[in-house]
C-alpha cells in the first residue's frame, strides 16, 4: 500500500518522524505538485489537498487522514476479495478453514476458531467447528457444549454484541464471562488479546462466532484489537455467516439428494432382487475407473479430468442407471427360466395325465380284446417311458443354457400332442406362446420380452429428467441414458455412434457388463470366472464396442477388484 506526498523539502524530515510503522513505509515524496501538499494515490485523484503550507500540524493531519481513508479502501478491498472467496467455497469444512485464514491475514491474528450453532431450537449448542494457531499445534476434535453466557463464545452468540478484551487473564470480575485457560495450560500457549463477534446473517440470526486471538505487530509483539479492527471482523463474520448458510443449505440439498439416492436403489432391489448390490458395484467400479483417469497423465484420456462434482455426478448416475426396471413387468424382470413355474407346472401335469389317458385307452383295448395283463402291464410302461422322455425334454429345454441341436429338434415332437380338457375337448397339449418360449435358444427372454428389459434404459431416462437436478448434476439423466449404448453403434436404445457416447457412460458400460459377468447372484446364469470376463471385455473392445483406452486403465489398475474384495 502506497499513497503520495506533495511538500515543501525542508518539512518532510518532519513528517517522517512523525510517521511510524507502516504508515512511514507507505509514504512517498515527489518533487512539486500542484499544491504544496497534495495526499492521494498515483494516478487516483487525491484524498486532500491545499494550496498553500498549511504548517506542520495541519499537514500532519491532512497525512494522517490520507492514510486512514487508505486503509479503509484497503479493508473494503480485501473485504471484497474474501467476499469472492468465500462465495467460490462450497465445501463446508473447506469453507471454514479459508474463514480462519483470511480473518487472521486481515487483522493479524495469531490464532483464531470458528464455533457453529447447532442442536434443536429448544436446546441450541455450540459447534467447536474449526480453529487455528501459527504458533502450537495441538490435534483437533470437533465438540459441541450448550450455551452459557458464561463463557465468551456463548455470551457473544446469546447477545449478539462483539467482546474485545485486551488481555484473557484481566477480564473485569463484574462480567458474565470468564475465560477458560484449558487450551493455554495444555498447549503451553499464552492467550492475550481476544476479539469474538457474532457471525449475524441478513436475517440478523446467530449462525456462529467468530473468535480471534492475539493482534500481533510487525516485530511480533501481541497488541490489543483497534476498534477498526472490531469493525473489519464484524463485517467479515457477516459475509462468513451468509456463505456458511449457503455451505449449510447446499449440504443439506446434498443428504436430501443422498437419501433420494439410496430410497431408489432399495425400491430397485425390492424390483429385481436377483440383482441386490449391483447398481453399487457399478457405482464403485465407475467412480474408481474414473478416478483412475484423474491419476493417468498420459494415454488418450491423459488431458480428461473429473472434478468432486463430476465424479459425485456420476456417481449418483451409476447408483441410478438401473432404476428404469420398476417400469418393466415383473415376470419379465425376474423370469429365471423361458417359462414361469406355472406355466412349467401346467405343461408337466399335462403330461402326466396324458400318460394315463393312453394308458386307460390301452387298458380299454385289453380288456376288449381278452388280452393279457402283461400286454397291458408292457403297454403301461411304454407310456410311462415315453411322458418321462417328454417331461426331461421340457425341463431341458426350459433351462436358459445354449439350447444343444437334439433338445431344439426334440421339441417338435411337442407340436402334435393333445389331451382332454375338463370341458371334453381334446385340446394343444402346449400352447403355441410356451412351445415358441422352449425355443429360445439361448437365455430365458422371447424377443419381445428382450425389448421390454432394454425399455428398461428410457424408463430410467424418463424418471431422471423429471428431477430437477442442481447444475453440477443436471448430467446424469444423460450419462445413465447411454450406459447400453455401444461405440459400434449397436448398443440401445438409442444406437448412438461414438462421439455420442459420454466419457462416462463409457466408463459405465465398462462396469456394467463386468459386474454382470461376476455376478453370483443370477438364478438364470452362473457367475463367470475374473479372467474369463474380463477376456469377454477385452473381446468387446477388439470389436470396438467398448472403450479400449478404459478399459486397460480399469485392467491394469485392477479396479475390479474392488467389487471382488466385497464379495
């Protein structure tokens, strides 16, 4: 900080002894001017000026007036700044260590702590929340205590009036408070002056206090806070307070955003149980790939990196991706095998009784005929044979493996066959729709039912782009839509090419598919082996369908074993 003096040359040795400390550093002579004093800053105007010699005094005055109106430009300045600061911070501890380091620069405080007010309305406390010391170093503990006049912290919140006190260890025996030594006794420390203000918000409500300890000179002596001073803290705890509000509100947004988050992966698990923990695999391995990337400075995501938010973003779009499913029908969701149980059950029982209607047809036939019991007794056990034979090729052929070339051919002796309905007719033994499921040959969904499960992706999309997400997360609707999309252009629903796809959804489709593979819970499939499923992704992406330079990063940094840790 500078500011300019305009005097006669014989006078200024006057003014320099009168000046001191940095008042005296921030004076700067110059040769002639318009008036024989002129104060103010280069370039800026002025602050006063004469046209004549006003005498010592009076110079000395007009000096003095200069350089305080300077350093009140300066502290609005500085105001300002931390004002900026302070808005850019939304991290709330972030937020209140940058409280501490700038009240300290700002009055040239040696220590200083931060205490929140916390606790139901009817029983508030105080939040020790943040505190620091250049000279001792003692481990922080968070703690909260109610409030008492009794102490200065509490005396200021519950008074909303600001205390400085010259020395901790005088405070006047008729006041309130007292101060408590435990901190100097146990850190060998020496508390002397102390300045607490109230942190006010516009709506004049107590947030917290802001406290500050020892006023220390240039050479290092510890000196009482000026009044300025007073003004200039409370003024910064007024702009603390508001960003501390908006810190709050802002972590508040988040916990509601995380219990929405979670409420909807258990109504997810509650939709398709067989894939319990799935989403947050996924979210684990996602999130880590990405932070893999973060760590890679090289390679063709070497420019790429994700900030907090970003990877809370996406995140909350892995935990969400699959949240489509509760729109798809739940025999569809949770069908283990090309038909449900009973369906399975009507076909066998069919069986069954027509086993014993060709039976009764041949004991009729015997009995007509004079023939002998052990031509029924054989005939009998031809029948049996023969529904055992059916019955294991339906069972066979209901099991969601690739289907072998001699079930698919034994299915055609199921076309023709009938039996009696309880109304008499003599009916399909099996009906067209289960006939054409026991042909799947491979898993256990018709290619209707496919298209139900991918309709899974829009559902999800749909859902999502309903919230009104905050900005740095307005992503994920998005990022969740793609994760089926493929690089070829084959994936759904969409079909998107490849400078369609999000980086994300990439890095999601990744762990999807792995989590898929390993996963040991599927009734419909048996968990593929590590190596074996991550050979089926290095497949994928000699193909081009994934994302080759992700998917070494999530090979080579094993991110996948943080799901197999788990299970």
């Amino acid at each position: 900080m500078r500011f300019t003096i305009a005097v006669p040359p014989e006078h200024r040795s006057i003014l320099l002894g009168r000046a001191a400390g940095e008042m005296r550093r921030a004076m700067v002579f110059v040769a002639g001017g318009t008036a024989d004093v002129v104060l103010g800053l280069p370039g800026d105007g002025t602050f006063a000026d004469c046209e004549i010699w006003p005498g010592t005094e009076a110079a000395e005055a007009l000096v003095r007036s200069a350089w305080a109106r300077l350093q009140d430009r300066r502290d609005m300045e500085r105001l300002h700044e931390v004002g900026r600061a302070l808005v850019s911070e939304q991290n709330l501890d972030r937020l209140l260590d940058l409280i501490l380091t700038k009240a300290r620069e700002l009055l040239l405080a040696e220590a200083g702590s931060i205490y929140l007010l916390t606790g139901e309305e009817d029983r508030p406390e105080l939040l020790f929340a943040h505190t620091q010391n250049a000279r001792v170093s003692l481990p922080f503990h968070r703690f909260a205590m109610p409030i008492s006049r009794e102490t200065l912290a509490g005396f200021v919140a519950l008074s909303q009036e600001s205390l400085n006190l010259p020395d901790a260890y005088h405070i006047p025996a008729e006041a309130p408070y007292h101060f408590n030594d435990s901190y100097d006794r146990q850190a060998g420390y020496r508390t002397t002056s102390i300045l607490v203000v109230p942190m006010l918000d516009t709506e004049g409500q107590v947030l917290g206090v802001l406290q500050l300890l020892n006023r220390q000179e240039e050479d290092g002596r510890v000196v009482a806070f000026t009044s300025a001073d007073q003004r200039l803290a409370q003024s910064l705890a007024g702009q603390a307070a508001v960003a501390v509000k908006n810190a709050q509100l802002r972590e508040e947004i988040e916990r509601l955003f995380e219990g929405f988050v979670a409420a909807s992966v258990t109504a997810i698990e509650a939709r398709d149980p067989v894939t319990s923990g799935h989403s947050g695999r996924v979210a684990e391995l996602t999130v880590g790939l990405a932070e893999v990337v973060n760590a890679t400075p090289n390679g063709p995501y070497g420019n790429l990196a994700f900030t907090d938010r970003q990877l809370r973003e996406l995140r909350y779009a892995s935990l969400l991706h699959d949240f489509g499913k509760v729109g798809v029908r739940e025999q569809v969701l949770v069908k283990a095998k090309k038909l449900d149980p009973g369906q399975l059950e009507i076909i066998l029982q069919r069986l069954r009784q027509r086993e014993l209607e060709e039976a009764l047809d041949a004991l009729a036939r015997a009995w007509k005929g004079g023939g002998s019991t052990a031509l029924w007794e054989r005939t009998l056990q031809d029948r049996q044979t023969e529904a055992e034979r059916l019955i294991h090729l339906v069972r066979q052929s209901n099991e969601p493996t690739v289907m072998a070339q001699e079930v698919a051919e034994g299915l055609g002796l199921l076309e023709d066959l009938t039996f009696t309905h309880w109304s008499g007719e003599r009916r399909a033994l099996v009906e067209p729709a289960d006939l054409a499921s026991l042909r799947i040959r491979r898993g256990s969904l018709s290619e209707a039912e496919r298209l139900e499960i991918e309709s899974h992706v829009t559902h999800t999309f749909r859902f999502l782009e309903r919230i009104p997400w905050t900005r740095d997360l307005a992503g994920i609707p998005d990022i969740a839509y793609a994760h089926h999309e493929r690089l070829t252009g084959r994936g759904y629903p969409r079909k998107l090419a490849e400078p369609e796809i999000p980086v994300q959804s990439r890095a999601m489709a990744i762990a999807d598919v792995y989590d898929a593979l390993t996963a040991q819970d599927r009734p419909y499939k048996g968990a593929v082996p590590v190596e074996r499923s991550l050979a089926i992704l290095d497949e994928e992406a000699r193909e081009g369908a994934l994302d080759r330079g992700l998917l070494d990063l999530f090979i080579e940094a094993r991110i996948y074993e943080r799901t197999a840790r788990k299970a």
